[in-house]
C-alpha cells in the first residue's frame, strides 16, 4: 500500500522549473507504438486529471478564473487546450502563469499560485476541487489489480492527490505512487516512469495518459502510450492528431473501456 513519505522530500522539484531538454528527447521516436510484451502488463500505471478523474470543474475551471482574475479578460476552454496542447504546460500553475503575463498582465508565479490554490480549495476544502468526479469504478479497478499492478504516476502534488484517493477510498488499489513531488525533473521528463519500472523492461508496462507531456514522457522512457481524451470536445479536436503522433497505441474516450480494451489484445 503505497504511503506518503515519512520524510520531506527535497525542495528542489519546483513545477515552474524549466522543461528539460535533451537529444534523446528531440529526437523523433515511434518506440511507444505497437503490440504490449503481452495483453496485461505487469504494470499499468495511470495519469490522474484526465484520466482517472474528470477535472473540467476543478482544475480546469479554476485555471480559467484565476486568468480572468489577474487580466479581467474572458478567456475559454478552447484557448485552454490550446496551451495545454503544448509541451512543457502539464502544471496548471505554470500554465496559468504563462498565461496570465501573455494577456499583458505582470504576475509573479507565486502570485498566481496562491489565487490559484485560493480558488480550487476554497474554505474548508469546498472550492472547485469538490466537483472533481472519480471516473473509474472501483470493481473495475479490483478486476485490473487482479491482472495486473497498478500505479500512479501524476503532475499533482501529495496534497492533492491525498484529498482524491482518502475522498473516494481508493489509496489501496495502487502499489506504486509517483507525485511531481517525487521526481527531479516533472513531466515531459520520464523519471517518475523510470522509478515505477524499477528495473522492468518498459515494454511490461502501458502509462494511460490524456496529455501531450504524458507522451513525451512515455516515449522517453520507451513505454508503451494508450490515451485517454473525451469522445467530443476540444480536447479529442485539438490533441488526438499529436498523440497518434506521438507514438499512443489508441485513443479511449474514457477510462472505463481500458478493461475491455486489455481483453480485446487477447482476441487473435
């Protein structure tokens, strides 16, 4: 059962810290395409917003207001997607600070985090984070431990993923968490992939992911990519080309037919 670390970790995993560069990640790479090691992997590990939990009304929305605070401008979702679309803007503080100061407003990247935290938890956590809906079901979620291990791998930070899974009693089902807390280098870096693997041949493994940093950082660490994005919406209209692209196995429209997609691999 995984647990939070009893110790601090190291400040040093700023989610403002600039997206690490590097020839193994530039260059092109179609390493994620193509059949699993074999129909259940030894380790499916998740992205969580997006995936394992429908974000629209809180992250999402509280991205959108915070903008509109600091600029007094309307923005929507589709400009949204539109940054996140993007490499390197995984982190919705990062990405609302972006762009914030592109609208011609000068805010700092605390300032913007705290509106930001200031809007998502509100008073006694009943900001937008209580819209957040968990998208898998729980027995579907048991069948899979049964096939396969299950982890985590997510931009999110401890605290906000413990208020998800403690919410939905969910914690147990997961052998192996990954925070950007965990990590030196966040997304599109594949460190919190690698650290899962622990030694295990990538192609035992299928990251499930909803972004274009969940890609990239999928393909760097040579692990098979299946994708997650909503059937209609600006999402699928703006990402699903790049993430073919990218090297992603297929595109789900919601988490719950993974299981019936691992079944269908089985079907000669």
């Amino acid at each position: 059962m995984p647990q939070r670390p009893t110790t601090l970790p190291t400040p040093a995993k700023n989610r403002a810290a600039p997206i690490p560069d590097s020839p193994r990640r530039r260059k092109s790479s179609t390493s994620s395409r193509g059949q699993l090691a074999k129909p259940y992997p030894s380790v499916i590990i998740f992205d969580v917003d997006g995936v394992l939990v429908d974000t629209r009304g809180s992250f999402q929305l509280t991205t959108l207001q915070t903008v509109k605070f600091f600029t007094k401008k309307r923005v929507t979702r589709r400009e949204l997607h539109a940054w996140k679309n993007r490499p390197g803007f995984n982190d919705d503080w990062k990405l609302s600070t972006a762009w914030v100061n592109d609208l011609g407003a000068n805010s700092t990247y605390a300032e913007v985090k705290k509106k930001f935290q200031e809007i998502y938890w509100g008073e006694n956590s009943r900001g937008n984070v209580a819209k957040e809906k968990w998208l898998l079901r729980k027995s579907t979620l048991g069948r899979l431990r049964q096939k396969s291990e299950l982890a985590i791998f997510t931009g999110r930070n401890w605290h906000e993923l413990d208020y998800t899974l403690d919410r939905n009693d969910l914690r147990h089902n997961f052998k192996t968490i990954v925070t950007v807390e965990e990590v030196a280098n966040p997304k599109p870096a594949p460190d919190g992939l690698i650290k899962i693997l622990n030694g295990r041949a990538p192609g035992e493994a299928l990251y499930v992911g909803d972004n274009i940093d969940d890609a990239l950082a999928a393909q760097a660490a040579q692990v098979p990519f299946l994708a997650v994005l909503p059937k209609t919406g600006e999402e699928r209209r703006q990402r699903s080309t790049r993430l073919r692209e990218l090297g992603a196995l297929d595109i789900l429209s919601g988490i719950s037919q993974l299981e019936a997609w691992l079944r269908d691999l089985r079907t000669p």
